[in-house]
C-alpha cells in the first residue's frame, strides 16, 4: 500500500500533471497550446516538457510543413503504442523485466496463474508505480492494484478526476509499451476518500 507521502519522479507538480492532461486527451499540442491552456510562461511549460520526455510519458516531434516557414515541435502521451513509443519507456520496461526475472530466480513464489508477457507487464507496472512515489499491491487472481491510502486524497476534489484520469492513462501506457493481455480498465469508486484500487483486464482470460 502506498506511503500517503507526496507523488515523486517527474509528475511530481500539478503543473505537469496538467500538461500530461492536455496531451493525453488530444495529441500533438505545441507549447503555445500548452499555455494558452495552463496559462504557464513559455520556459515554464519547456521545463516541463522536457522532464516528462525524460520520464518516458511524453514524445515529441518536429512538424512536417508542405508550406515555407519554420516547423512547429509537437508534444504528445507516449501512450506504448508503436507510433507513440517512447525510447525511454521501452528501455524501462526491459529492465523491469530483466529485474523481474531476477528476483523471481532469487527469491522463488508460488507460481502466478498469469503468462510471462503478464507477468512482465506487472513488473514493468509496479516499477513505473514505485517511481511515482506509490507502494502498490497487486492481486494477480482478482487483477487489482492497490494504492491505498491515496497521495493524492488531500487533493482538492476539482482537482481528483483529472489525477485519477491522468495516472490510469500513464498505467495503461505502461501496459502497452510492455506488451501482453492486461490494460487498466478503471479506478474503483473508492468507499473512502484515501482508497484507491485499480482494476485490471486480461484479454486472455
């Protein structure tokens, strides 16, 4: 279960998770959509950018003109898929795996009813998670993940859904660059304010 410490790594400021918003909903953005949306200062939102293509969550590309003038840089969610891949996020996925496998070898469980592209989904998960500043749980037979209590429960409640949506849709990315059966379907209707459980699909099943 998580700590309720504050949310770490490079969504760790609303600012950010904002942005991240704004391209997870419609992609490419230019910065200049960016703050018209925020109302965030053109070095302000750069800096953001810039840390949220490190952490893997977002992509950019320059604008390809069949007009003259200068081409824009485009900012979208690196959603795993192949045409909005990001590089770091492929090479994170491959050393949770590698970790995975790892501890597996050296610390041997009761063996999960999850396939291997599953289970590496999960490790891939549960490291992105871990990097957020969250402590999850997860129940490979009912498929949950939990992260109570909640960092973002003292949130302000205007602000709740837009967190929930931006970090299940950073979970399902995470899913999809690892590749396997498992996506993040939704975040229960929690029965108190700091509890947060993520529901899991498996195709496969």
């Amino acid at each position: 279960m998580a700590n309720g410490g504050l949310v770490c790594g490079p969504i760790s400021t609303f600012s950010r998770v904002q942005i991240l918003h704004l391209v997870q909903s419609q992609s490419p953005r230019t910065i200049a959509d960016i703050c018209d949306a925020t109302g965030l200062h053109q070095n302000t939102v750069r800096e953001h950018l810039q840390r949220l293509i490190d952490g893997g969550y977002v992509i950019q590309a320059t604008e390809r003109r069949t007009t003259r003038g200068r081409p824009r840089t485009l900012y979208s969610a690196a959603t795993g898929a192949p045409e909005a891949s990001s590089p770091v996020a492929r090479d994170k996925v491959t050393a949770a795996a590698r970790r995975g496998d790892l501890m597996r070898r050296a610390l041997p469980v009761a063996e999960s009813d999850l396939g291997r592209p599953a289970t590496y989904q999960i490790d891939a998960l549960i490291e992105h998670l871990e990097e957020s500043g969250f402590e999850p749980v997860v129940d490979d037979r009912q498929l949950t993940v939990d992260l109570t209590p909640c960092p973002h429960a003292a949130a302000r409640s205007k602000d709740r859904p837009v967190l929930c949506q931006v970090h299940l849709g950073l979970m399902q990315g995470v899913l999809t660059q690892a590749g396997g059966p498992l996506a993040a379907a939704f975040v229960r209707d929690p029965a108190l304010p700091e509890e947060c459980i993520v529901q899991l699909t498996d195709s496969a099943a």
